[in-house]
C-alpha cells in the first residue's frame, strides 16, 4: 500500500485495494469499446481515456500485467488511428504518463517503424489536413514524447544506424529521437561507432542546432555504455564542448562569424526543449568521470576556462548557458551518487562507481564556479548557486559548509564596515556642526571604540547597509543549506572543519542568522526581506518545538525564544505599517483581499514561514497574547492580503485557540460596529425610519467604513482552516449577513436595473427579511459531536 494510501481512515483504505479489479474491468471496456471492422470506433474508447488517467494518478496499485496490457492495447489504438490526430493525441499523452511512471517496472517490446511513419505521414508530407495548427502542435510533441517513452522497449533490429531523410539536419533530429540506449542494444556501440559519429558531429562545425543534436545523443550512450574507451575522445569532446558555450575570447562577439542556417521548420520540429546544449554537456562530463579517469583533469582545465565568466561583471548573453551547465552538473551528479549506491545490479562494475576522492574533486572544482557566481548580478545565476550549493552540503558538507559559513561572515563584515563608515561620517559631521555643539560629541577614543563595536556587532547597524545584494545572496545561501547546517551541528560522529569560530561555528552561524534575521524585514529591501522569510521558514522546518523550557534546542542555546518571538512580532507589524500605501482613504477601500505587496506577490516565503514557525511555537509560546493584541488592535487596510495571511496561519496551527482569542474578538468589533447604523439598508436590519428625507442618502462614515471592509476580508482569509472550531460562532457569523443588507434586496421591483447600492427605503416591508442560509455540513456536525 502506497504511504498516501496508509493515512487514510482505515474503511477508505479497505477499499483502495478493490481498484485492481476496477481497473481490470476498465481495461474490458476499453477493448469491447473498439471494433476492428469500424476504423471510426476508435473514438468510442476515447471516454475511457480520463478513467484511466484518474487510475495512473492515484497512488493505489495496480497488477503490473494490467498495465503493460494497457500500453500495448494503446499503443495498438495509436498505430490504426491514422489521420485521427485528436485520438492520437489523447491515447498518446496516456501512454506517455503509463510509461514514465511504470516504465522501470515493464517488459516488452515497442516495434519504431509505425511511430516513425506516423510522424512522417502527419509532420513532413506536404498535405497538411483539415486539422488546425494548434492540434497539429500537440500532435508533434505528443509523438515526439511517446517516442522517448517508447525508446527502452525498441528490439534489437530496431536501431536506425542511418535514418535517411533529404536533409542532414532532420537526419540528425532522427537520430536523437529514435536511437534507443538499452541493453539489448548494446552490441552495436563500438569504438569505432563512436569515432564515426564524431567524425559527423565535425563535419559541420559552425551549427548551434547540429551541436545541440549530436551532444545529446552522445551524452545517453557515455551514460549508458562504459566499457567504451573514452579516453582518446576526451580531448576532441571537451573542445567541442568549450566551443559549444561561445564565450568571448579577448575583444570577440562570442559566435560563429558563419553559422550554418538550419531550415526553420527543422528547428521547430528536433528542438532540444532548450536554448543550450548545457544538460547534455553536463551529463556527458558527469559520468566521463571515473576513478583513474583523465576526464577530471580535462574539466578541471574546462572550469578554470569558463570560471571568469562567473564573474558579477563579465555577464552576457552567455550567462544563461553556464548558470543552467551549472545547475544541471550537480543535479546529474547527484542523481548519479543515489543510482550507484541504491543499485543492486551485480553485473555493474563497482570500481567504476566514484569514491570519496572523486566526490571531493568534483565538489572543489565546482565551488570555484559557485564562488565567482554568488554575488552576481543575474538574479536566476545567484539563485542557482545557492540551489547547488545546498545540494553539495549532503554531498561534502566538511568543504560545503566552511564556504558557506565564511562567505556569511565576510558578507556581514562588508555591510557592518560601511554601515560603520557612513554612520561615522555622519557623526563626525555633527561635531563639527555648531548646531549640533553639545548634543553629541565624540572624542577620538571614544570614536575608535564605536568602531571597534560596530565591526564586533555587525546586526547593530544592518538597516544602515550598502552591500545589502551580498547579504541576500549569503542569507539565501544560508536558508537553501539550512537542514545541512542542523544536521551537521546535531552530529556527534561527523567532525566539524574549522570555518573561523572553532567547533561551534555551525551553531554561531545559525545563531547569528536568527539574530540578523530581525533586522533583515525592510519594507524598502524586497528581495532582502524576502531572502529573510526564506531563512527563518528553512532554519524552524527544521526544529520539533519551539519552547524555552526544553532540552531539543541544545544546539542555540543562546536564544531565548519568547524574547525573540515578541521582538519578530513587533518588527513585522513594523513592517506590515510600512507597507500601507500613502492614502489609505483612496486606496484601502479598493483593496482585493487577494492583492498584496511583494511579500505575497513576490514567492510563498512569507506564508510559508508563518506557517511552519507558528506551528512550532509550544502552547506556552502561542499563547503570549501579543500576536492576538497586535491583530485585534490594528487596522492596515494597506496590507489586508498580508495580515489575513498572517492569521490565516495563526487559525491553521491552533484553530480553537486562534478562533478565541482573534476571529471572534474582529467579528464581534464588526457586528458592534453596525450597530447604530442607518436602517435604510445599509445596516440590513429594522425597517427605514419614516422621517429621513427621501433624498437623504445616510452612508457610512469613510473611517468605519474602511475599517470594516478590512475586517471582513481579513475574516475570509482567516476562517479558511477554522473547521469545527468556528461552530462555537454559529450565531455571531449568521449575525453578520447585515452587512450583506446593505444592498438591494432581491425582491426590489427595479434591482436589476438600478445601481448595486440602492437605497432600500421602498422596499415590501411586508414581505419576510431574506438573509444568507448558512450551511453547516453533516460530517462538521458529526466530529464536533465525537469531541464532545
């Protein structure tokens, strides 16, 4: 039984089991839907399609014979569907989902010719067909999808060692999608298979697109096949792959000065799905590396030639390039580490498999890369480095780690020393002011020991920085390695490598980045601010409980949780203030209750880290009443997504308590705001006052009524995980549809064509009162009767 499957009531996981036979029966259907003497029928098994989808989704198991019994029954359908390309379209997208998910656990065989014919008949014949360009599109990549799916089931007379075609070109474009890497087909690869196709990779050398498709296809058989010799082909590969980036040399434009024009439709149809051959050089480098190997030596000389170009101010249009060659090196790396340690398979070779020393290589030549790219100025490449660099802390943390801890530091001192500078000067200047003559003078020591203070206490001065894009590239860094540092400071077996503070310097580094995280939130910092969320949500995921009477935080022993949760909460409301616009009369009112500022539109971060941290905090810790106070008392009609957010987080991690303590005390502040209010339907209750004036027109005043539309909108966030909870404010809610009231009621003879905010003094006063009907549901009742 899958895991999803096991948190499931037990009577509902009883009947998970019975979609096997479901499934069974489906598969009947699918095959009685069909007749072989009516080509058309095709379209009657097509209603089974999204069933089957449905199956796949789910995380139930399914008998294994079914399944390869449905690719063959739709893969049959795909073939004798010709000219029918929705048909084709829909059983080609199941199929590719079936295999790609069961594609490791299946055995049979997939003949290529048919999809070969499909796609030349539909794609490269000059009679296009009635269908529309739109349908004719996903046609192509639905093929081109399933052939890849497709390509491990290829028999062994299925390798297309020409596969001919009027151009190169789409020769080429065939080859990569139709040369199949299994085992059974290994025989064919040879050495001098590989000299050959090198030889034709050569024979063009000034086509991105040529590249882009002979890269690929050579980087799957390094992968997949490594008892060739690769070792004289490593200097022509390597050339090729330097080449391949077009970087500038000396004062060059970085490309071909005579390219090869591909025709447009060729390019359209053998893409690559990339701009950059990047992932396929990144593949082929991975596993070319082996114990012994010259292929460390060959890229290591390849990093030190493209390191330069990491630098923040030698960008380009190569940067795009190297920040996904990047990516793409660790992401394959690891993916090759996990298959060789989980891999059961005897018949591999396990002196090929890389050792400590090949994993230390591999992590030292690319933290050169990650050390020019970390403060660059491409947003996508600073990010990218920070991915990687968590990801290569699991890999090596004793060199990951260090790196990071100092680049933190030496981020801190940089802000804190012209923090110190400006601060300094400006202290200066008022000595030197005679209207500042005795409001502050500072002696020469005394101006020493500031200094000297500052520089010992960076977070002193942090909202005076000037290298702030440093420090949201450290502080981002930090959170992406956020578990590694926790693991590594938990460790007691692991041995910690100096990084500047001794044995503790994992324990200081996460001290000082919560420290530095209360003055990270700068409502004039986006991206600070939100490197800043992205730190505290990494650094709480990974903490139990947050109580200052417990033994599981030993390793931040200087951190006195409740201080610290009521200073976070003050700098946040803060923050939230500062976010309000400049005229809260204009503005506020037209608020949406799902628009904010950066802090919602900018990533998840912010909700994230309110969730986790607030989910953490112990029942001591929730129940300080600041936060509560803080929500009930203030009114941000400028931040209305933020803070309904904010307690939305807080109803999501103590519902009862959060419904207590703050959505009943708003939706009480709304009901005893309406009361007194005119009865002329704005208040939706009593029946209007005979003596108004018909032109009089009461209205709510623009402060109580600005007030109360924050409220309720804040409510419609915040109630979203209240559950049984807000039964306790049946009343209270079913109270509230008086601001509802306030419009035409739905039997004014003239409410469709009048104005939304019609004054209701004519309305049938005989006539019952219609107000919302609040629906509580049957399963609601039900568990707030087992509580009790």
């Amino acid at each position: 039984m899958h895991l999803y499957n096991a948190w499931l009531p037990p009577p509902v996981a009883e009947e998970t089991k019975k979609e096997k036979d479901s499934f069974r029966r489906v598969l009947n259907s699918v095959k009685d839907s069909y007749k072989p003497d009516d080509p058309d029928s095709v379209y009657s098994t097509l209603k089974w399609v999204s069933v089957l989808e449905l199956f796949i989704k789910a995380k139930s198991e399914l008998n294994l014979e079914d399944v390869a019994e449905l690719v063959q029954i739709g893969i049959e359908l795909f073939n004798i569907s010709q000219n029918k390309l929705y048909a084709q379209v829909r059983w080609g997208n199941l199929l590719v989902r079936v295999l790609n998910k069961y594609r490791k656990k299946l055995a049979f065989k997939v003949q290529w010719r048919p999809l070969y014919d499909t796609l030349i008949h539909t794609h490269f014949s000059r009679n296009t067909g009635p269908e529309g360009w739109r349908l004719r599109q996903r046609h192509f990549q639905t093929i081109t999808s399933l052939v890849r799916s497709c390509r491990r089931f290829f028999p062994v007379v299925s390798l297309l060692e020409n596969p001919w075609h009027n151009s190169a070109f789409e020769g080429s474009g065939f080859v990569r999608l139709f040369l199949p890497t299994n085992l059974e087909n290994q025989d064919f690869y040879t050495d001098a298979w590989v000299k050959k196709s090198l030889d034709s990779w050569d024979s063009i050398p000034n086509s991105q697109f040529w590249n882009n498709q002979w890269a690929a296809v050579i980087a799957r058989v390094i992968k997949n096949y490594n008892f060739i010799k690769w070792e004289c082909f490593l200097p022509t590969l390597f050339s090729r792959y330097l080449n391949m980036f077009e970087v500038p040399v000396a004062n060059g434009s970085a490309s071909y000065p005579f390219s090869v024009d591909v025709p447009r439709y060729t390019r359209f149809l053998f893409s690559n799905k990339t701009a950059t051959p990047a992932k396929a050089i990144a593949k082929s480098i991975v596993y070319l590396l082996k114990p012994g190997s010259a292929a460390q030596q060959h890229f290591e000389k390849l990093i030190n030639l493209l390191e330069q170009y990491y630098h923040p101010s030698n960008g380009g249009r190569w940067t795009y390039s190297l920040e996904r060659f990047l990516l793409n090196l660790v992401i394959t790396f690891q993916k090759r580490l996990q298959r060789e340690q989980q891999s059961t398979d005897s018949s591999r070779q396990a002196d090929m498999f890389l050792g400590r020393s090949e994993r230390t290589f591999f992590v030292n030549v690319l933290l050169k890369l990650i050390d020019r790219g970390q403060y660059s100025k491409d947003e996508h490449l600073s990010e990218t480095v920070a991915a990687t660099t968590s990801i290569l802390s699991y890999v090596e943390p004793t060199l990951v780690l260090p790196f990071l801890a100092s680049r933190f530091h030496l981020a801190l001192e940089t802000v804190s020393s012209g923090a110190c500078v400006i601060l300094g000067a400006t202290m200066l200047k008022f000595d030197n002011d005679p209207l500042f003559k005795g409001y502050l003078v500072l002696s020469s020591s005394d101006y020493a020991s500031f200094i000297t203070l500052t520089c010992l206490f960076p977070t002193f001065l942090s909202s005076q920085m000037t290298a702030t894009h440093q420090l949201k590239t450290a502080v981002m860094s930090v959170a992406y390695a956020g578990r590694s540092l926790c693991l590594t400071s938990l460790s007691s077996t692991g041995k910690q490598e100096d990084c500047g503070g001794g044995d503790d310097a994992y324990v200081d580094l996460l001290t000082i980045s919560l420290s530095n995280a209360l003055l990270g939130m700068d409502a004039n910092d986006p991206p600070k601010t939100m490197a800043t969320m992205q730190l505290l949500g990494s650094i709480f995921s990974n903490i139990a409980t947050l109580d200052d009477n417990t033994n599981q935080l030993s390793f931040l022993p200087m951190i006195q949780f409740s201080e610290w949760l009521d200073e976070f909460l003050c700098r946040l409301f803060s923050l939230l203030q500062h976010l309000e616009p400049g005229s809260v009369l204009n503005e506020g009112l037209h608020s949406s209750a799902t628009s904010g500022t950066f802090l919602v539109d900018d990533g998840p971060f912010y909700y994230c880290m309110l969730e986790i941290l607030l989910g953490r905090l112990s029942k001591s810790l929730y129940n300080q009443k600041k936060l509560q106070s803080l929500l009930v008392t203030n009114i941000l009609p400028g931040a209305v997504a933020e803070v309904g957010l904010l307690c939305c987080a807080c109803v999501h991690s103590n519902p009862e308590e959060a419904v207590a303590s703050l959505v009943d005390p708003i939706l009480s502040s709304v009901i005893s705001s309406l009361k007194g209010t005119p009865a002329t339907g704005f208040g939706g209750s009593g029946i209007p006052d005979a003596k108004v004036s018909i032109k009089a027109k009461p209205t709510l005043s623009p402060a109580l009524e600005t007030a109360i539309d924050y409220q309720l909108k804040i409510l419609s966030v915040a109630i979203n995980y209240g559950g049984p909870a807000l039964l306790s404010l049946q009343e209270s809610i079913q109270r509230s549809y008086r601001v509802n009231g306030a419009g035409a009621f739905s039997w004014h003879p003239a409410a469709t064509a009048l104005e939304e905010w019609i004054s209701a003094k004519d309305y049938n006063s005989d006539g019952p009162l219609m107000g919302p009907k609040w629906h509580v549901p049957v399963m609601m009742k039900f568990s707030l009767q087992m509580n009790f």
